[in-house]
C-alpha cells in the first residue's frame, strides 16, 4: 500500500492527481528560484497571509497548500505524498480524492485565519496531507474492512510521529496539522464507506 514500485511513467498514469499536485510543488519552486523574480514575489501573492485574507483576497485559503519555502520542506511534503496519497486516489478516484485533498486544506488554512492573530503567515501542503492521515486513521477506527491489519500497523506509528513532531518542531502550523487530521477523520467517519470504489487494502 505505501511502498512504491511504480516506474515514473506508470506513477503518472496510476495516480494523476498526486502527480498533478507534485508537480505544482515543483513548478512554484522553481518560478521563486530565478533570479528576476525573486522567491519573495511568490510567498507575497499566494501566501497565506491572515491580514491580506482579512482583506477580501479569499484565494490565499487555498493557494498556500501548494507553496513551500525551502527545499527541506518542499521535499518532506512531496514526498509524504508520493508515498501516502495514491492509494486513496485509487480507492477513492481522481475527482473525490481532489475534492477530500483540498477540503482538508482550505480547512486547516481557515482554522488559521480564524484562530490565529492577523500577523500570522504560513504555507504548506501540511494541513492537507495530515487531512489524508485523518482518512487512514478513520479506516482503523470506523472501517476496518478498508485496511488490513499490516496496512493499519504501518501507518498509526507514522500518524503518532507526525503528531508528535508538531509539538517539537519550529515553525510548524500547529493549527493546521490538527484540523487538517480531525478534517480527514471526520470526512472518513461520515462519508468514507459511501465513496470507495474498491473495498480494502
């Protein structure tokens, strides 16, 4: 389930969505590396800057879950979703997965204009992915028939981790990793059982 085989080409044709999203990743990485348009012009515009959402530009709830600063970060969460994402693309297809993915994130970005001061900025695919954590941890709690037992070992450590180094980490959106998760598990609880096209993994 979370270890991949896949050539790039099969990775592509498997799992569009996460693709697609990766690659945005990469994109809006790259625009801020060269040298005419400094990496700041893009954190200014698609940022999730409380003040400026506070100010009518509603698109920063959104656009902030495919900017990451830093190539560490960038790294860290392409990566968890290459990994985690595609088998929910495939149980789920590409249109439902789309939808949780993003719900999941503007979520979190909400809960941070909302519960943070107006000073406060922050991008990252974070809130999103811990929203897919959410999913997997509704599968082990509400929907066992989803995940098998090896699946379920898996990823609960990987969840405990993740929580846990959001206490312990600088600069994290705390915020976001929270209800991104609670989002994903609440989605998994009410609607999960309703939206899988194949039965377990």
């Amino acid at each position: 389930m979370f270890v991949r085989t896949e050539s790039f080409s099969q990775f592509i044709r498997l799992y569009p969505i996460v693709s697609i999203i990766v690659f945005i990743h990469l994109l809006l990485f790259s625009v801020a590396l060269v040298p005419f348009l400094p990496e700041i012009l893009v954190y200014e515009h698609l940022a999730g800057i409380n003040l400026y959402i506070f100010n009518g530009e509603w698109w920063r709830l959104i656009t902030p879950i495919f900017v990451h600063l830093g190539f560490a970060h960038l790294l860290f969460n392409s990566f968890s979703l290459i990994l985690f994402a595609p088998p929910l693309e495939r149980m789920l297809g590409k249109f439902k997965f789309t939808i949780i993915y993003l719900t999941c994130g503007i979520a979190a970005n909400i809960a941070t204009y909302f519960l943070k001061p107006l000073t406060y900025n922050h991008v990252g695919a974070s809130g999103a992915i811990f929203g897919l954590f959410g999913i997997y941890v509704g599968m082990t709690l509400f929907h066992k028939h989803l995940i098998s037992t090896q699946n379920k070992q898996v990823i609960i450590p990987i969840v405990v981790i993740g929580l846990v180094m959001t206490f312990f980490q600088a600069n994290i959106n705390i915020t976001a990793h929270l209800v991104g998760l609670l989002s994903g598990l609440v989605i998994s609880w009410l609607l999960l059982p309703y939206m899988v096209r194949k039965n377990r993994y």
